[in-house]
C-alpha cells in the first residue's frame, strides 16, 4: 500500500511502498480517509519521541486517523465492518492502519464530515486535557500563547464554552478568526508588545491561567509566566517546564502530558455534536504532498489543522 515516512530517522519524508497490515486478535483495519498532520509526527520520524523506544524502520508518519472499519480480528465486539472511526494510531498516513479495539478509538462525529474528525485527536485531546489540568470551570481569565494553531482553535472554543475569557497570542493578525472562535481579546505579537498590553490594557494584577503552547526553553515560559497573579496556573505543552505540580514565584506550573483514551475521544464527540466545538480544516492536501505540509508545519507556515488524503 502507499504511505508517507522516512527510511532513517531523520530523513526527509517520502512517498514509499510498504506491505498492507492485517487485524490480529482485538484489532481492526481501518481504510483511512483521511490523517490529521500534528507537529509531532516530525519528532517521531526523527527518532527523537521519548523514553519508548524508536519505532522500526521504515517508518510510516502520523498518529491521528479517521476512516471506514474494513476488516475486524478475533475477539472485536465493539465495532463492525463499516463503522466510521477516529482515534490515534501509529503510522497513519497511508491508505490503511490496524489499531487496537480498547485503544484511543471512538466512533466519529456525526455532525462532521468523516474526513474532517481527523483532525481532532491530538490537538482536541490536547486543548481538553490542558483545560481540566488547568482547572478551568469558569469565569477565569486565559491567557493562550499560539492561539492560531490547531490546539489553540480548539482550545479557545472550549475554555470560551466554559466562560473562560480568553486572551489570545498570535503572530499575525487572527482577530476576526479566533474571534469567531470565541476569543474575548486578540494580540498580534508581530505588532504589539503582549505583556504590556496585558498589564496596560487587561490584567494589571495578572491572568488567572497561562496556557503556553510555544516556548520551548525555560527562560521564554517563565517571561510568559510573569503574566500570571500569584495562586495563578501556568501550563506549558511544549516541556518549558518540568517543575510538574511545584510552586514556583506563587504560580503552580503545569507540564502537560496528553494521555489518549476512548472516554477522552468520546468527551470530543460530545463536545463536536453538540456544536460546542467547531471543527475547521485549513488545508487538504493528497498523500504524495503530505511531506511538504509536514515541513510547512514545522517551520509554522501552518495555521488550523492539516489532513491528508490517502
């Protein structure tokens, strides 16, 4: 079957020929109809994903997947032949992916496309996750380091949902978008100084919660950081901090880690059907050009969320 991955860790990503995987026991083959393009797909192909091992060689890109059940193996009860699926997987850009029936595995939306769910698991698992560490339940002031992304759309849309008044940071000028999005104020960073605005203008006495989806080095996350009220919550996805739980300058800092499951992807669904989240696909494009949209991503020419189309 045709997939996108690399050869080497590391290596530019290529259109390649692999065999069809097939369902074990307690496993289904979906056709994918489409795959959700995430910045980590880029650090697993570079072998650089964690503490878990490297995957085996060659490797096929992606871990967020919508499609068709084709086939079930020994043991399904949950899922037929036919039902539309969504969920994570590993190697998902390509026309097919076995994934484990107790695993990170929902039946789809059905107030969207098919297509356009996958566009959902990683960063919807992410914006939820990060909102219930955070302990966002309402009325607190947001303030969202890249809120143009995809976690940031979704993101801005729950925390809004949630009375939440969020303070969106961008680079360009994305008011009207994340406006839509339910965004109560919209900083350009590339215009503006953001900390003086929000301490002119917002919050003199600082944010309740700082949500940082950017900065990757400690000193840009504790900048960010000083934004927030003494009792405040700082949350970085991005490993800025490892002070995970500690107090730190009267701010507990958060290092976030999404942790898949079927009731979290299920929590999605809800939140998708009952028109709560809105779901947006700023590009589709085939598989053979999924390399270059990993790359536009990686060098953030990217805003929304990308799929790709086997």
């Amino acid at each position: 079957m045709r997939a996108v991955g690399v050869k080497d860790y590391g290596a530019t990503p290529e259109l390649l020929d692999v065999p069809k995987p097939a369902a074990g026991p307690g496993q289904l083959l979906v056709r994918v109809e489409a795959a959700g393009i995430n910045p980590v797909d880029a650090i697993i192909a570079s072998g650089a994903s964690g503490s878990s091992g490297r995957p085996p060689l060659p490797l096929v890109m992606g871990v967020d997947f919508a499609g068709r059940v084709e086939a079930v193996g020994q043991g399904v009860t949950r899922y037929a032949v036919g039902d539309p699926v969504f969920g994570r997987a590993a190697g998902t850009y390509a026309e097919y992916v076995v994934v484990d029936e107790t695993g990170p595995l929902s039946p789809a939306p059905d107030a969207v496309e098919l297509k356009t769910a996958a566009a959902l698991p990683t960063a919807g698992l992410t914006a939820l996750g990060v909102l219930d560490a955070a302990g966002v339940r309402g009325g607190e002031s947001l303030l969202l380091i890249g809120a143009a992304g995809g976690v940031g759309t979704f993101l801005t849309q729950l925390a809004s949902a949630r009375d939440a008044r969020v303070v969106a940071v961008t680079r360009g000028d994305e008011s009207v978008r994340l406006g839509l999005f339910g965004a109560a104020v919209t900083i350009d960073a590339t215009a503006e100084d953001v900390a003086g605005r929000v301490r002119r203008e917002e919050y003199p006495e600082g944010v309740d919660v700082l949500v940082d989806l950017v900065s990757q080095d400690a000193e840009a996350f504790e900048a960010n950081k000083e934004l927030v009220h003494d009792g405040g919550v700082a949350v970085s996805t991005r490993g800025a901090t490892r002070e995970h739980g500690k107090v730190q300058s009267g701010v507990e800092e958060l290092a976030f880690r999404m942790q898949p499951s079927a009731e979290l992807l299920a929590e999605l669904v809800k939140e998708v059907d009952e028109g709560t989240l809105r779901v947006f696909v700023e590009e589709e494009v085939p598989l053979e050009q999924a390399p270059q949209a990993v790359a536009r991503i990686q060098h953030g020419g990217a805003r929304g969320k990308t799929i790709v189309k086997p």
